[in-house]
C-alpha cells in the first residue's frame, strides 16, 4: 500500500490570531474561543504528525 503523505509545512503547529475588541466581555469571549479552537487545531495536527512520522519510512 502506499501512502500519500502531507507535505511538512501543512503540519506547523496553529497560531494564536490578535485580538480586536474594545470591552472586557470582547476579551473574555476572544479568549476562551481561541483557546478552545487552538487546542483543537493543535491536537489535530499533533495526530497528523504521529501519523505521518508512523508512516513516513514504510513502503
């Protein structure tokens, strides 16, 4: 079998997008949306990369 493997820039890890808002609230939600969604994309990519390092060497 042979596998097609994701080019190694698509597995950088996520960044953390700047904030824009102007009240306390518009912080609170920024925060705990980006963190939520950060760990996702962290975890996600985290998968791929244990993905392809298992499948990198196998022909």
């Amino acid at each position: 079998m042979e596998y097609v493997l994701p080019p190694p820039e698509w597995l950088v890890l996520c960044g953390n997008p700047s904030f824009a808002g102007n009240t306390n609230i518009d912080l609170l939600n920024h925060s705990l949306t980006q963190a939520s969604l950060l760990a996702i994309c962290n975890a996600n990519m985290q998968r791929l990369q244990l993905w392809r390092q298992q499948h990198e060497y196998n022909d």
